[in-house]
C-alpha cells in the first residue's frame, strides 16, 4: 500500500513538508555533534546514543515504508523516542548548546510518534 493510499490523521502535514523539515533536522543533529567534537573526545556512550538513535532513525523508514509492519514501526519509533530524549540528556551535560540544538528533533519525532500510531490505528 502506497503512503498517500493510507488512512492519515487530521493533523498529518502535507507531504512536502517532510523532506523539508527532515533536512533541518539532520543539519541540526550533525551540528550538535559537531559542537561536542570540537570541546574534545566524545565519551563513548555518548557516541553509542548517537549513532544507536541514527541507526534506529534510519531502519525506521524501512520498517514503515518498505516492509510495512505499521505496529512493529509503533514500537520501534518510541524506543527511538527514549534513544533521543537520551542522547538529549548526554548532550545537554556536556554542551548545552549541543542539546538545546536537539530540541526541534525531538518535538518532530514526537508528532512523528503520534502520526505512526494514528496511521496504525487508522489502517488496521
């Protein structure tokens, strides 16, 4: 089934909306992590949430989308809701910049949440 073919709540954006809000996004995350690295080595947890909450980011897209397994993508974007709020937390300690930076990422994932399971419920 294609996206624009599923059941959406009232509050679902249009699609354009999604690139351009991603793109920000990302530009935001990777210059967060860029402010960490210049105040010196990264500790590894931190690293491991960072690149942990990208790698569940990512696989996301391929269990809503491409294998369509709404309830598993349910479970998977809340896990990658606890990942963000983490890595915000690890963040904000060791620059508060960095985690202020993540602020927007973790409100879209948010609404993102809310979309998924709206779409779940609305398509099963």
């Amino acid at each position: 089934m294609n996206y624009n073919d599923l059941m959406k709540p009232t509050l679902s954006p249009p699609g354009i909306v999604f690139p351009i809000v991603w793109t920000i996004i990302y530009l935001l995350i990777g210059i967060s992590y860029m402010l960490l690295k210049e105040k010196g080595e990264v500790p590894k947890e931190t690293k491991q949430l960072y690149y942990g909450q990208l790698l569940f980011n990512y696989l996301w897209t391929f269990i809503f989308f491409v294998f369509q397994l709404r309830l598993l993508s349910v479970l998977w974007i809340i896990i990658l809701d606890v990942l963000v709020i983490c890595m915000i937390c690890q963040f904000y300690k060791q620059n508060k910049i960095s985690g202020i930076l993540l602020i927007p990422y973790i409100l879209w994932l948010f609404f993102a949440t809310y979309l998924n399971i709206s779409i779940y419920f609305l398509n099963s």
